[in-house]
C-alpha cells in the first residue's frame, strides 16, 4: 500500500535542488578503496560512498552535509528525506553538520539510527515532493517537523527562511499544519515559531538576531528599513523607531574579504554610512554571530546604543542556544 502522494511543485515555488559543490563517488568506481583511505585520499561520506580528501577538506560543515545526504540517495535512491535532511536539499539554512541523515519509514518501521541514517516512524504524508529526483518531505511538513523537535532558535531560523523562499507558505498554513497533526508531541513547543516568523529576514544571522532581541525583552522592531540620501538607500536590518535606534547583524564575512571587498574598504564604508544614519538615528549598535549565541555580548551592544527592554527576559528559550548550535 503506498504511504503516500508525490507532489510536483510548480516551477514558480520549487527551486533546484541543492547539489553537493564536491564530486561523490560510489565504491564501484574506486579501485583500491581501501588503500586510498589509508593514504587519506578519500574519506568516506556514506556507506560505499566517498569524496576526495583535497576537495573534502575545503568544505563547511552545512556543505559537508549535504554531502552526506546526497551520500545516501545514492544508495537508497527510493528514501524520502526529512528534519534537517530535507530541509538541506531545499536550500533551507542548517546549522553545522547535523552528522545524522534523516529519513521517513512506512508505518511498520522501527526507529532506530543505522550507518549514520535515522529512520522515523510515520502515518501518512500528503506532501512527499519529488525534488530533482529526492523524494522529500515540503516545506511546511519539514518546518513543522523541525519546529517541533528543535531548539526554538533553529526553528525559527528555518522557518524564516521558507517563508522567504515560497511566497505561497503562510503562518496559517504552518500553524494547520502543526494543529491538525494526529500526534501531539511538540505541537506545544512549535507555536511560538510558527506564530512569530517572518520572511523579513535575508540571512540566518539576522531571523537568529530578531529572535534572541525578543527572548531578551526588547521591543518588536521594524525590518529592512530604507533611509534614502542623495547618492542611494540605505536599507537597515533592524529599526526601532521609539528609541531612534539601528541594529545591524552584520557578522564577519564583510570584514575578511570574502565578499571581494578589501577590509579597510569595508570598514571605512560602514563608518561613512553610520555617519549617515546618524542623521535619522540617535544609536547605531552591530553585533556578529558570536555576540549572538552567546546572548550576553548582544545584550550589552544594543543596550549601549540606547535600547531599553520593555518586558521581562524569556529564560527558558534563551537557554541552551550555544548548546543547540554548538560546533555548528
């Protein structure tokens, strides 16, 4: 009996699956596997499955994997990915590497983690996509899943982002999703992201900054606001108009010249476009994503740009961030 029905997006709301950026290479096509990976010329990805240790190594670790995902559609070409699992083949934001590849079992499966790959129990789904030739699991069935089993901090994150990626999802639709679910277990913990996201943001640093703000006490602040000068617009990423505040989660990427910008360069055009908002602004306050995670550097930035929490902190969910994303 099929547990399921494949849905083929329309072109407008699907996106290329996300593909490894190394070559993968089954054991079959390797002579000597064996002496390769003693030499450390290959490591092993997947069961069978291995990469090129030169190529491996330049990699991140989100990117390592995928990797390890794409490992095991090679060998289980007829696996529906789900959780993290399918969230990295949509092109959705997961921290680090996760390690364990996530799958979804009929109902007479058993759960259990075998050769790196967790298999989950299932009733049945509605929303299994043919993704490039992946089965997956949807968006709004993996936000959910992982809404409800995860850290708020990462839910949050990944649901922000799916918004933004498909204009057809909405929080009602993930809210249903999450309400008429027969089992009950995490609907409780899904709500506050589910209720709270927002396509606003651009990068998982910035859905990562508005949810700790929050959890600290500070008030909801506007997103992607544009102040116009002469020349062009600057767009901020948070604007709290009360207080004449910026916040900027800016992260190091722009100062370490991976964007192809010198890091003078980029310092000195952030100053000169401080210098700018400071005529719309009483306090500017940026912080990367250390200052994040670890809460209370994030906390002192924005109070020492004149932000004032106007509710009590939210403990509970500003505890274990560092641990959720701990190595990732």
């Amino acid at each position: 009996m099929q547990l399921f029905t494949t849905i083929t997006p329309t072109p407008a709301t699907i996106p290329a699956v996300a593909r490894p950026s190394v070559p993968l290479m089954h054991a079959s096509q390797l002579t000597h596997v064996e002496r390769l990976l003693a030499r450390k010329q290959v490591v092993r990805v997947g069961r069978a499955v291995y990469a090129w240790s030169e190529d491996w190594r330049g990699l991140a670790p989100w990117q390592r994997y995928l990797c390890r995902v794409h490992a095991v559609a090679l060998t289980h070409p007829d696996a529906i990915f789900c959780c993290e699992s399918a969230a990295v083949l949509w092109g959705l934001p997961v921290f680090g590497d996760p390690g364990i590849v996530h799958i979804l079992g009929g109902t007479e499966a058993t759960s259990r983690v075998h050769h790196g790959i967790r298999t989950h129990t299932s009733r049945q789904r509605d929303d299994v996509v043919d993704l490039g030739g992946i089965l997956v699991t949807g968006r709004a069935t993996t936000v959910v899943d992982i809404a409800r089993s995860r850290h708020h901090i990462i839910g949050f994150t990944l649901a922000n982002a799916a918004l933004r990626q498909d204009p057809t999802l909405s929080l009602d639709l993930l809210a249903d999703s999450n309400e008429n679910r027969p089992s009950t277990r995490g609907r409780r913990h899904a709500r506050w992201v589910l209720a709270n996201a927002t396509a606003l943001p651009e990068t998982p640093l910035e859905a990562m900054s508005l949810a700790v703000l929050l959890w600290l006490g500070f008030e909801q602040p506007a997103l992607q606001v544009e102040f116009p000068y002469s020349g062009g617009v600057d767009r901020v990423d948070f604007w709290w108009e009360g207080r004449r505040m910026v916040g900027e989660s800016d992260g190091d990427l722009k100062y370490d010249g991976s964007l192809g910008i010198e890091p003078a360069d980029a310092i000195r055009a952030e100053k000169e476009r401080d210098r700018r908002l400071l005529r719309s602004a009483d306090g500017i306050a940026h912080w990367g994503w250390r200052d994040v995670v670890l809460v209370s550097p994030l906390r002192a930035e924005v109070l020492r740009a004149g932000l004032r929490p106007v509710r009590a902190e939210d403990a509970a969910s500003l505890a274990g961030i560092a641990k959720a994303l701990r190595s990732k």
